[in-house]
C-alpha cells in the first residue's frame, strides 16, 4: 500500500529531492533533538522533560513520528551521531509495517556519538570523514535502517576536510548511489556556500543540505546554483537552534505581531517560500512545537516580509562562532 498522501489531502505538499533524488515532503522532521539526551538547542533541557532514558526518548520519537506522518510529512532526517535516532526510526518503521520507499528516511555517515548518554559530557561526537568511517558506518546505518534509506550525506562537509574529492570516499559513495541509494552532504561553518559551490563542481551529489534561516543567509545564492543544477536542497536549522524564537529580536517580534503569526511559524515560513529550497527540516521535538511548524506551511511569506527581515542577518563568522558557543542541555 502507498501511505503517501493524495494531493489537497495533507497539508504538508511532496516535493521532489532535486532531478535524481527521492521525492520527499515540502516539511521534513529531523531526529538531531530527538535521538539523544542533550542537544544544542536553546532550552532544549526543557522542552524535552525530566526523563531522557532511551526508553522515554525512543517513545517520544515514535509519537512525533506519528504525528509527523499524519500530517502528510514523508521525510525524515538523522545521522550515527544523534544517538539512537536511527534505531528510533527503525523500530517506528517496523511498528508502522512501513515498507521501503512508503517514506524517505536520510541519514549521515562522519560523526560519531561519544557522550554515552549523558548531559554533560565532556565531548558529545567526534568527527571522522575518512573511508573507513564511510565504511564502518554505513554497515552500522544498515543493520538499523535497511532497505529504508533513501538518502545517505557526508555529515559537515568543509572545504579544509577534503572530503569531496577523495577518491576513496568518493567511489565508496559512487558504489551506494549505484544500488539505488541518493548521495548527498551537509555543510556547515561560515564557508558553507564555498563547498557548496564544490559539489555542484564535482557533480557526483543528489542533494545538499545546509543552514539557512533569518539570521544566516550566506549561502542562498550557491543553493539556488546547487537547484539550478539538479542537486535537491534540504534547509537546516530554519529556527537557528532556537535564537529566532527564543531570543529578543524585537523586529521579528514587531512583524510577527503584524502577521498575526507565532515567530517560529514566521520564520520557517521563510524557508519554506525560498524557491531553490526543496526540504525544510522541523526540529520540533514536542507535538505543540510540531504544530505550530506545520501551520507555517499555510502560511504566506512575502516580498514586503522579505525586505523587512533582511536586517536580521549577521556576518557568517559572528554566527557560527555564536552557534559554537550554545552549550549541550
């Protein structure tokens, strides 16, 4: 049976991953918040409660799941390092009785999670984008995922990493994509639109996935080019890991109340309306939060809204080094 919705039956639209990737959904869910105890999102702590044990987050991941794909939401994002995401998403698909391709689950090889399940760990993952990690990592993504994934992305890719043109992890990759599997990075850090730039050059990606949102807009333009190209784009942290809602921003605050919209609606509404963007990914991790994320794809965005948002957007550098400083709650 195919669980995917009829056109006008959810309010989430499908979309398509670029002219090679899988087709996907207009809003997606990301398990980054989900997967493990602590995250980097602001007041993370409190929205996801007194109880972290895998037992209480696995239940939780499988209710936003359900609510997710409800709603008409048929992508779904994680990685090796935000815990027990994947295993998460496999027991929800086989609770489920989803069969492969009913919907399209992305994961990442690159990071490893290294916090043992604990808040205050020292150090929460540990990046590695070498061959054998490639390696070593998807046999692990496999044994949880199967014949789920969809689409499977070099976590973080940099320029410095050289990730992108080693051959090694390029025909490793050339490999998976030939058994039907799409390819794609992540990029982060102020150089994202550079590497960027380099996949479209190397033409060897489905899809990229980056950060953008009010705050950094640096790299819309080589997404567009990404678009323009075939590559599908998938949008990160549209809500800046909480500082467009959690944090005084008396503009946003001002056009907000003018909309009669919540802030976080208004800014993923943003993300939703760029027209080189595919995918944008909810980070919500309570159903209220899913909610009100979900209403920003009714929402209107504008040109006027446009023009009186731009004054948000920071340096690069002073962005990523705030975003380095958030601590793990």
């Amino acid at each position: 049976m195919n669980s995917w919705p009829a056109a006008g039956e959810e309010p989430v639209a499908e979309a398509k991953l670029g002219a090679r990737g899988p087709r996907a959904s207009a809003l997606g869910l990301g398990l980054a918040a989900l997967g493990r105890p602590a995250y980097i999102n602001i007041d993370h702590a409190e929205d996801i409660g007194a109880d972290r044990s895998p037992e209480a987050l696995e239940e939780r991941t499988h209710t936003m799941l359900d609510v997710a794909h409800s709603a008409g939401i048929r992508y779904f994002d994680m990685a090796r390092s935000y815990g027990e995401a994947e295993r998460f998403m496999g027991s929800w698909l086989k609770r489920r009785g989803l069969a492969p391709g009913e919907v399209t689950v992305g994961s990442k090889w690159g990071y490893t999670y290294t916090a043992g399940w604990r808040v205050q760990a020292e150090v929460h993952e540990v990046k590695d984008l070498a061959a054998e990690n490639l390696r070593r990592q998807l046999v692990q993504t496999r044994e949880l995922l199967g014949e789920h994934l969809s689409l499977y992305q070099i976590h973080s890719a940099t320029l410095e990493s050289g990730v992108l043109t080693d051959p090694a992890v390029v025909d490793q990759l050339s490999a998976l994509r030939a058994d039907g599997v799409a390819i794609g990075l992540s990029v982060t850090g102020p150089g994202q639109a550079a590497t960027v730039d380099l996949a479209v050059d190397v033409d060897a990606f489905d899809t990229v996935q980056a950060t953008w949102n009010l705050l950094e807009r640096s790299a819309e333009k080589s997404l567009a080019r990404a678009h323009a190209a075939g590559l599908g784009v998938i949008i990160k942290e549209p809500l800046a890991n909480g500082r467009l809602v959690r944090r005084s921003h008396p503009r946003l605050s001002a056009l907000s109340a003018e909309a009669g919209a919540a802030r976080d609606r208004l800014a993923l509404s943003a993300a939703l309306a760029q027209p080189w963007a595919d995918v944008v990914l909810s980070g919500a991790v309570t159903v209220e939060q899913l909610d009100g994320n979900l209403a920003a794809t009714r929402t209107r965005w504008t040109a006027e809204l446009d023009r009186a948002t731009r004054e948000l957007a920071v340096a690069p550098d002073e962005y990523w080094a705030e975003r380095s400083a958030l601590p793990w709650n």
